[in-house]
C-alpha cells in the first residue's frame, strides 16, 4: 500500500505524531494509499519553510525567466507522469478517466500558460501621472510573499495548479492544502516538483483536516495570502480567520448556475447541453447548471427528449472510457445528495429521471431530473453538489432572468438560442462570473473566472488571476532636479 508523506522545506517526512488517513476509492469503498495527517506543529513548519524561502528571495529574487523554465520543468514531468496521474485521479476522487484524463491534460496546460506568463514582464511606466512630465512613473507587480492554497476535492490536481501556477508565476512560496477526500495527486505533484530545480521551501505541500491545518494557515501570521476554492460556508469561515493580519483574499465558492433553453434553441444540441452541464463529473461541479430554465413553449418536446437521453447513460465504473456517470465523491455526500432527493419529493417537485442509488458497491446515484418545481424551493436554492438537476419553467425572456438571477449565488450559467444577439442580451442581464452560449463548463487559461454575490472574491485564471498574487507598488520618480521648486501640497486652494 502506497503511503504520502508531507512535504515540507524540500523534504518528505511524516506528521508530527504520526497519524495517517486513508485514501478510499469511491467506486469500490476499498483504500487504497494512506495519506500522512499533518498536525498544527506541521502547518506552522510549513508556514515557516516558506516564509524564509520567500524573505531569502530564493525565488523571488531569481530572474523571470528562470522562474519560467523551473515551472516548465513541473509542466513537463506532469505530462510525462499523465497516465498515472489519471489513473490515480479515477481511483482517489471516482471521477470518469473521460474526466481525469481531460483534467490532468487541462492541468499541465494551465501551467504552461503560467510557465509563460512568469516570464512576463508586467511592470508598466506610466506617462503623465504629473504635471509636464517632470516626474517618472513605475508601477511594479511584486509578489504578496507567503499563500496558502487551500483546494477542493472536485478536480483535485487542476484546482491546485490553478493556484500553483499564478502564485508561484508571480514569485510568492506557497503552502498547498489539498481536501482530505482527494490528496493523491497532490502528493505525486509534490514528488514530480521534487524532481525539478524548485528551490527548497518555495513549495510545501501538507495533508490533512481543513479544520485543523487550514484553520492554522488561514489564522498564520506568517501567511499574507489565502487562495481558497470550496463551500461557500467554508469561505466565510476563512474571511474571519484571516482577518487577524489582514490576509489577502480570493475565494472561488458554491454555485446554483441557471442553465437557460430559449424558445429557439436547437433542442437536440440544447438537450445534450444540458445533459453536460448538469451531470458532468456528477454534478459535482461548482458551475455546474443545476437549475435547467427552459421555456414554457418547447417545453414538452425538451422535457421528453432530455427524459430518452438520460435514460441512455451508462452509470459504473470509471475507469471504463464508456463510463458516463461514476460515483459520487463519498459517503457523506451520498447521503447529502439522496436527502437533497427526499427533500426535493417533500417539496411538491416530481421525478422526471433518477432519484435512487445505483449498483451495490460504490457511491452511485441515478442522474436525477425534478420537473414542476418552482425557484424559491430548497432543490432550487441550495448547491446540492450531486447529480441532480431541478427544471424549472420560464415564459419569456425577462422571466428567464428574474428567476436566474433569483439566487445567493453567481458563478456560471447559460443561455441556449439559435440567435447570438438574443443570447447575449440575456448573458449581459445574468449576474453570474461566466456565461456560455450554446456552450457549458469550457474556461479559458486567459479569460477570468470566478463569482459574483456569494460565489466568491477575485478572479482565477488570465491576467485578472495572475494579478491576485500580486501587489501593485506605485514609485514616484520626480525629476524636478532645481531644490527651490515648490512642493504640490498648497498650490491649490480656493481662492477667497
Ligand atoms: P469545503 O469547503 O468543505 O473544503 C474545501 C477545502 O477547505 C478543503 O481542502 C478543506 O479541507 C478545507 N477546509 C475545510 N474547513 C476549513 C477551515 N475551517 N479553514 C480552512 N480550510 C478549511 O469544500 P469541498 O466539499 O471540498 O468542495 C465542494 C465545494 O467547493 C462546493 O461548494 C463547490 O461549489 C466548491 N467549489 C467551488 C469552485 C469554484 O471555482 N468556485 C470550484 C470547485 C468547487
């Protein structure tokens, strides 16, 4: 049996007192590696190693385009390392490999984007910030210094290289924090950046419970940044706690995205994409389209071919490329999922497909599809986090809107139409990070992505993500050399 270790200063080495967990594979309930549990005394360590590789200026202080090629290096030992990277990804987090091989291909390209975005020079000089040009201005992207990225368990090695990448792109040391559910990759990432010129301390990857090392990160007086990913009430709980020292923040959080079929979609194609958006990765998603708006007119020809379509899905094991549907991520929230069902039945909803378990072994669930439900239900309100989708009714475009925007929430979304310009006239109106048309869950390394309202704070991905490992520093260069000159202060007052 495979046992993960911590790895902290550049070196791998146990928890302090020795606990493990154990890494359980969700479609057959057997584990299959322990994983090292680190203990308060481990993350302080691991706050330490990279505090002093951030002030030794061991990376910061490198030039950018060696930063560049070292990321390169991680770049190119992931994709060396692909299969088993997948085949890991299946087995620790129940994902399809249709999923996991996507995912780690997606990883080692997000990286690459960042590979080549440290190389970048992002300080600007400013022409006329003063008057008649008598002063020089810089602005410079200087990293923040020590975050700790703290991941969820739904893409579990592409949610930490989109945190790995613009943080250490940008020169900071981070602590990596995967969830407990899913630490596998995490820990072979850690052994494949071993394996490159990554100068000791710059990278510290720690295993274990959110509430004990994550709660010790985020309150670290020697972390400056958290880059967090994960429930909503688990984001509030973070803004809290780093408030002591007034921690940088950026939380990408839960989603109840409106997934809206307009009366001139094209249904075949608009089915199939809702089928995508909602059960993809089941429904495990925080973009995912949970709520299906489609309209009234089309309704009925939708709401039966989405029925056929469903039906065809092969549920089982993921390692299967003809896998549609695997397990949930555990046992919590396949209980989680199956109360959200009972739920949804006691609010007056009815099943259109699903709603049971399925096989014997594993954490499966049928895709489950509520029809005649309204907004304000809990099925339609709450981030359920499973393979269940409520459809609800709309009669025209404005309804479309009230009701998508009718949430806490404000992650993604779509509109489906045979007409962009209509489309895009309902996308601007949704107060949501990223909305597809005739499209669903595709992000872009160089487009931001991230939440309105309660979905969260800052941006990932582009540009936008990049800056938010970074501070801007104005320097005033003035270039008035005569020391009778006159100070700006004073020279504008009213005149009596
Ligand atoms: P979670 O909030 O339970 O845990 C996320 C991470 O936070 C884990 O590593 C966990 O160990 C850690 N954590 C838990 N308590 C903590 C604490 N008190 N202090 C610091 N860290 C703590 O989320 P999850 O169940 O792993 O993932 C599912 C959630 O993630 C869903 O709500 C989903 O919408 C969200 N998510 C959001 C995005 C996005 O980009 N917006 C992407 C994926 C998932």
């Amino acid at each position: 049996m495979e046992k993960y270790l911590l790895y902290i200063n550049g070196e791998f080495r146990e928890s302090g007192d020795k606990q493990t967990f154990s890494a359980v594979n969700p479609a057959t309930e057997e584990v299959i590696a322990e994983v090292s549990k680190a203990t308060v005394e481990d993350a302080r360590d691991a706050a330490d190693a990279a505090r002093n590789a951030f002030d030794s200026g061991v990376w910061s202080d490198l030039p950018r385009e060696e930063r560049s090629r070292i990321l390169k290096q991680v770049v190119d030992k992931i994709n060396e390392n692909a299969k088993r990277l997948t085949e890991l990804e299946v087995m620790d987090s129940g994902s399809t490999i249709k999923k996991a091989g996507e995912d780690v291909f997606l990883s080692a390209k997000s990286l690459n984007y960042y590979s080549k975005m440290a190389a970048a020079d992002l300080n600007e000089d400013v022409e006329g910030l003063s008057k008649a040009g008598v002063s020089k201005n810089i602005i410079r992207r200087e990293p923040i210094g020590v975050c700790a990225l703290i991941t969820p368990w739904n893409f579990p090695l592409k949610m930490a290289i989109w945190k790995l990448g613009p943080a250490l792109a940008a020169g900071n040391t981070v602590i990596l924090k995967p969830a407990m559910e899913t630490s596998v990759t995490a820990c072979e990432l850690a052994r494949l950046i071993n394996e490159t010129d990554m100068p000791k301390g710059v990278v510290n990857i720690i295993t274990g419970a959110g509430s004990v090392i994550g709660t010790e990160l985020v309150k670290n007086l020697k972390v400056d940044k958290v880059g967090f990913t994960g429930s909503t009430e688990v984001g509030k709980i973070i803004m809290k706690n780093a408030a002591d020292n007034l921690k940088k923040l950026t939380l990408e959080c839960g989603g109840k995205s409106a997934n809206i079929v307009l009366d001139d979609a094209d249904i075949d194609m608009s089915v199939d994409g809702a089928i995508y958006a909602g059960f993809y990765h089941q429904g495990q998603c925080c973009e995912g389209g949970t709520r299906l708006l489609v309209s009234e007119k089309i309704y009925d020809e939708f709401v039966d071919k989405l029925k056929n379509k469903i039906r065809k899905m092969t549920i089982g094991d993921p390692m299967d490329k003809k896998t549609d549907v695997g397990p949930v991520i555990n046992k919590k929230q396949f209980d989680s999922v199956m109360n959200y069902i009972k739920i949804g039945k006691e609010e007056g909803a009815e099943i259109l497909t699903g709603g049971n378990k399925a096989g014997d072994k594993g954490y499966y669930i049928e895709p489950t599809v509520f029809i005649n439900a309204g907004n304000n239900m809990r099925i339609s309100q709450e981030e359920i986090f499973g393979p269940v989708v409520t459809l609800i009714k709309f009669k025209d475009d404005d309804d479309a809107v009230k009701i998508a925007n009718d949430s806490i929430y404000g992650l993604g979304g779509a509109v489906w139409s045979g007409n962009d310009e209509r489309a895009l006239k309902v996308a601007n109106r949704l107060r949501t990070g990223t909305v597809w048309i005739n499209e669903y869950h595709l992000l872009s390394d160089r487009a931001p992505f991230g939440g309105y309202k309660q979905s969260g704070i800052g941006r990932e991905f582009g540009l936008d993500g990049l800056k938010e490992y970074t501070e801007a520093k104005h320097i005033h260069i003035d270039e008035i050399k005569d020391r009778t000159k006159k100070f700006w202060y004073g020279t504008v007052v009213p005149k009596d």
